[in-house]
C-alpha cells in the first residue's frame, strides 16, 4: 500500500463526519458575531492574555533577581575573601611582638653584667671565700635580676606599643583593607538608637580588629530572605569620603547585613559576634 | 435555495439544479480542488466534472448533506486528476506534504495490487471507523488534513491553534493511524 491508495481512501470517509467537521468549523467561525459570545470570548482572552502577563512577569522578576543575587554574591564573597592585607598586617604584629622580648632578654643581661661590675663587694667576697656557696649565690641573684628587668622591659615595651597603636589608630582601621573607604565608623545598639540615643566612635584595638576581620572572612553569605537573623542588635554607620553614610547592622543570631547590598545577610560564627559585641560594649 | 430544493431539481432533472449548486457551491467545491491540484485551471475543470458526476448520481441517490457529498466528489475527481498528472507537473504543494506524512502509515513492502479492489473497499471503511472513534478535535484535525488536504496555517487559523500544535496533534493521529492499520493487518 502506498501513501496514495491511504490518501485515496481517506475519500471514503462518511459524508455525515465530513458535514460534522465541516459545520464545526463554521460554528467556530461564526461564533463571534453574537454579542454574548464575543464578550465571553473576549472575557476568556483577556483572562489567558493576564494569565501569560502575569507569568512573563514573574519569570522576568525571578530571572533578574537571579542575576541581581549572582552578582551581589561574587561581589561580597570576592570583596569580604580578598584579606591578604589584613593577614599580612597581623602576621608581621605578631612576629615584632615576638621580636621584642628577645632583645629586652639581651638588654637585661647586659643590665646584668653592670651590675655585676658595679658590685665590687660581691666579686671580692667571691675571690676572698673559698667555698662554691657563695658563688652559686652570686649567679642566683645575678640571673633572677636579670630575669626581673627583661619582664619589665617586655610589660614596657608591650605598653608602648599599645599605647602607640590606640594613638595612631582610629576605629576606622578596625576595617582593615576597607578602611581606604571610609572615614568614620560608628555604632550604636538597636536599643539606644530606638530611643533617640547618640551614636558612638569605639576605640582602635587590635583584637577589635582581628574579630572584624575573622568575622567577614570565615562569614557565609545567603539570602536574607532564607536566613532566621533574629532582632538586630548594634548598627554601625560607616562614612565614605564622599558623605554617604552605610549602615551595617548585625543580629542577634550573629548574621550582618549591609544596607547598600539588599537580599544578602553574612552569616558569622557565635564566638565572632561575641567579640564584635564586646567592641562596642 | 434550500439543499432539498436544489436536490429536488436534481430529482427532476432540472438544468437549473446545476446552476443552483454553482451557485452556492461552487467556490467551496474549487477551494477542495484547489488544495490538491494547486491550479486553479484544472480546479475548474475539476469543479464542472464535480456537476456532471452530481448529476449523474441524483437520482438515485438523495444525499443528506449536499455539501458533504459534493466536497467528496470533488476531493476524489481532484485526487485522480492529480494521481493523471505526470510527475513534472505535480509540483511540491500541500499534497505532496500530504502524500509525505501519509507514507509514514503507508506499508510499501505490501502486496497491494493482488487484492487491490477488496482491499480498498475494506481500507476506506477502516479509515471511516478510524475516523469516527477520534476524539472531536482530532477528528477534525484529521479530516482537514487528509480529506481536503488543508495548509497547516489555514487548519491552525480555523481552529485558532499554532502551528506547531496543529503539527503535533497530526503526527500524535498518524501514530494512531499506523497502530490501528498495523492491528487491523493493512499494514505490516
């Protein structure tokens, strides 16, 4: 059988079902022209136009927020990972802060020898008596003296430079690489700022800063609207050169959030956000 | 004029029956001619043979639906006039898509000729029962298609459809076709 004898004897179909075929196409035809049924079908496209309104809308929405969540996620991952700057800084504190009791030991035992040059009496009675007693005696006071004056120095040193770090630093170094950005951080609890309270500068520490970098590099960003924050409890207002003021907020389940960067909150670990909130205790 | 009016004046053996049909008919019957022959000459002398094997056939036949036979008579004379046509001439119309679709159910290792005529007969009542046991859109579908031979677009405008859906329906009826033909032994 070939195509042609099928076409062939398609012919043989009942007239009745060609004149049902036929009839219905001119009912679909027709149909229209009554008022009644052009306003139901009129009514049943617009309905499917809204229908297909509404979905285009809401795919084109969810696709750019897509997008808009990529970005603003490489962007915070990209900005809060690149810390190399921040490690480095810490890293060569902490090598001169290991750096400096080795030479107050070396200061101390040079103290030491003075001392022990400037005791006659003791290097007399040493070379006068005959017994090691009176030696070993010698050396145990030489070495706690010694011993006592490199504690000093380091406590003296450790001071110092504390004192150094809190006067040339302000809290806007507690930002680390951002710090270039901005001028002026301050903070104030959710509490304080819901009853007209004034806003405060913290002051530089180093542990300030290490629990802020730590935070913003172990942190994990997400969704906001994924994310259970809990209350917020202490804004930071960050001001850039230009006069805008940033507001970070953190929460009470130790998530932060920024307001320039809508939808993403940063989660951080407990123990990061306890240490933040004792900066601005 | 009524179609029992017009038959009425065929059974009378009245001129003016043809006249009448012309009349009223004669632009469907040359868009069925013309969906299979794409020529509008040959449409027409197609339609004029439609009006002779009409009289010809009332009395004795009194057909229900007028329209219904007329466009049978007219898709068949069309399809043996093109079936006359050499190969040249045949063109790549709608038929031939037509044609292209239908070699899918098609079985073209069978031995048709032997029993070509009984064949034939038992064929066209399979197709009609075929036919009659799709549901109404796909019937429809499949009438347009490979009775009158309708463009895609032109079925898919009539039924207010898109192409594409006109395209898969008919592939889904051809399907259908070819397992009815299969169970029924048409076809190997």
């Amino acid at each position: 059988m070939r195509a042609e004898d099928l076409f062939e004897a398609m012919g043989g179909i009942d007239e009745k079902l060609i004149a049902r075929s036929d009839r219905r196409v001119r009912s679909s035809q027709e149909k229209p022209s009554s008022g009644k049924t052009v306003k139901k079908a009129r009514k049943r496209k617009n309905r499917r136009s809204m229908g297909a309104e509404i979905y285009r809308f809401t795919v084109v929405a969810m696709s750019t927020a897509a997008v808009v969540f990529v970005l603003f996620m490489a962007r915070d991952l990209l900005g809060i990972r690149d810390l190399s700057d921040i490690r480095d800084r810490l890293d060569s504190t902490q090598v001169s802060s290991i750096a400096e009791p080795v030479q107050a030991d070396g200061a101390a035992v040079e103290q030491a020898e003075k001392s022990d040059a400037e005791q006659p009496e003791a290097s007399s009675q040493m070379k006068a008596a005959d017994s090691g007693q009176a030696e070993e005696a010698v050396e145990e006071q030489a070495d706690s003296a010694a011993e006592e004056l490199a504690d000093s120095a380091v406590e003296d040193k450790a001071a110092e430079a504390a004192a150094n770090n809190s006067l040339a630093k302000t809290a806007v170094d507690m930002l680390g690489e951002f710090k270039g950005d901005y001028v002026r951080l301050e903070y104030i609890s959710a509490k304080e700022e819901a009853n007209g309270g004034s806003r405060k500068v913290p002051e530089y520490t180093v542990e300030g800063e290490i629990a802020l970098s730590e935070a913003f590099s172990k942190g994990k960003a997400s969704p906001a609207i994924l994310a259970s924050t809990g209350e917020a409890t202490y804004y930071v207002y960050l001001t850039t050169k230009n006069g805008e003021e940033h507001r970070v907020v953190f929460y009470e389940n130790a998530y932060v959030s920024m307001d320039n960067i809508p939808g993403i909150v940063m989660k951080i670990s407990q123990a990061d956000y306890e240490e933040i909130e004792d900066l601005f205790r | 004029m009524e179609d029992t009016a017009i038959i009425d004046l065929y059974w009378k053996r009245d001129e003016q029956a043809i006249v009448e049909t012309d009349l009223k008919y004669g632009k469907y019957c040359h868009t069925v001619a013309y969906n299979v022959l794409n020529d509008i000459e040959d449409s027409r002398e197609c339609v004029n043979d439609t009006w002779l094997r009409a009289w010809n056939s009332m009395p004795p036949k009194r057909p229900s639906v007028l329209r219904a036979f007329l466009a049978k008579i007219t898709r068949n004379l069309a399809f043996d006039r093109y079936r006359a046509r050499g190969a040249a001439k045949r063109g790549s119309g709608t038929m031939e898509a037509v044609l292209d679709e239908l070699a899918e159910c098609a079985d073209l290792s069978g031995n048709w000729d032997a029993e070509e005529a009984y064949l034939a007969t038992e064929l066209k009542e399979a197709i009609n029962r075929f036919a009659e046991q799709l549901p109404e859109r796909e019937c429809d579908l499949f009438v347009r298609r490979y009775f009158f031979a309708e463009e895609i677009p032109a079925i898919a405008r009539r039924y207010q459809m898109t192409e594409n859906n006109v395209t898969v329906s008919l592939s889904r009826i051809r399907k259908k076709l070819r397992k009815y033909l299969k169970e029924g032994e048409y076809i190997e």
